[in-house]
C-alpha cells in the first residue's frame, strides 16, 4: 500500500511538471507571435519606434533583392512611397529551438502599395527571436513569395 502512494504521488509530480511545460510553451508562443502581429501593425503604421526597440541592434533580414541591416529595414518599413491597406497571417508555427531562441514560420497575404507597384502576395515568412533578458527581440527575418496556385 505504501508503494502504491508513493508511484501515485510521484505521477502526480511528472503529470503536474509535464503540464506546467506545455503551459510555459504556449504562453512563449503566444508572446512571439503577439510580437510579429505587433510588428505588422508597426510596418502598417509606419512606427519607427516599435521596431527600433522590438529588434536587436544587428539583426539581419533577407528579401528577393538582398539582406538588409536593422537601419535599412527599419527606413524600408516607414518609406512614405508605400501604402499597406491590409494583411493577413495564417499557417502560423512556433517552434523554440532553445529556452532563449524561437523560430516563427507563416505565410501572409497583403494588399500593399509600393511606389505605385503592387507587393507580392501571399508570402511566406520566417522570424527568428532571441530573449534578451526578460525581452523577445527580431534577430532575423526572411519572405519568400509563395508560388501561386495553378
């Protein structure tokens, strides 16, 4: 009888452990993907300020034409010559790849205007964040344009 307490507290333990993970990962997910929504908003708004303090200082981003420094992103970002009317994310996957490190893959849709040529849609898109002490920071960002449907 006492064995069986003691095998039955201890699967209680693993059962409540095991829990309190998966509650920590889905608030970490949460919190990164509330960041790259954020971030759409900020390109929207063209807030300069939200992506001067939500990236590191040498994060890199890739697009169709070359990488570009966090300055360069950041000028592409509030360049007046673009108009974003809409955006959508879906196909949305956090997957952490240390306690410090996560990876957000997505594909989204737009409706953005710049220098009077239409941006390609849909997209898709990688971000990588790091935590830098109780903080998610942008380290690198990628697009691809998805191919279209035949």
């Amino acid at each position: 009888m006492k064995r069986a307490c003691v095998v039955i507290s201890l699967v209680i333990i693993a059962v409540t452990l095991a829990l309190g993970q998966v509650k920590r990962k889905n608030s970490v997910e949460a919190e990164i993907i509330a960041l790259e929504k954020r971030a759409f908003e900020a390109w929207k708004n063209k807030d300069k300020k939200a992506f001067q303090e939500g990236m590191l200082e040498d994060s890199l981003s890739i697009y169709s034409s070359g990488a570009v420094t966090k300055e360069q992103w950041i000028q592409m970002s509030i360049d007046p010559n673009c108009t974003v009317k809409s955006y959508s994310l879906d196909n949305i996957k956090v997957t952490m790849l240390s306690s410090a490190i996560a990876l957000m893959t997505y594909r989204f849709t737009q409706d953005t205007v710049c220098n009077g040529k239409q941006e390609p849609s849909p997209v898709w898109a990688s971000t990588v964040f790091v935590k830098r002490g109780k903080k998610w920071l942008g380290a690198f960002h990628q697009e691809t344009p998805a191919d279209q449907a035949k």
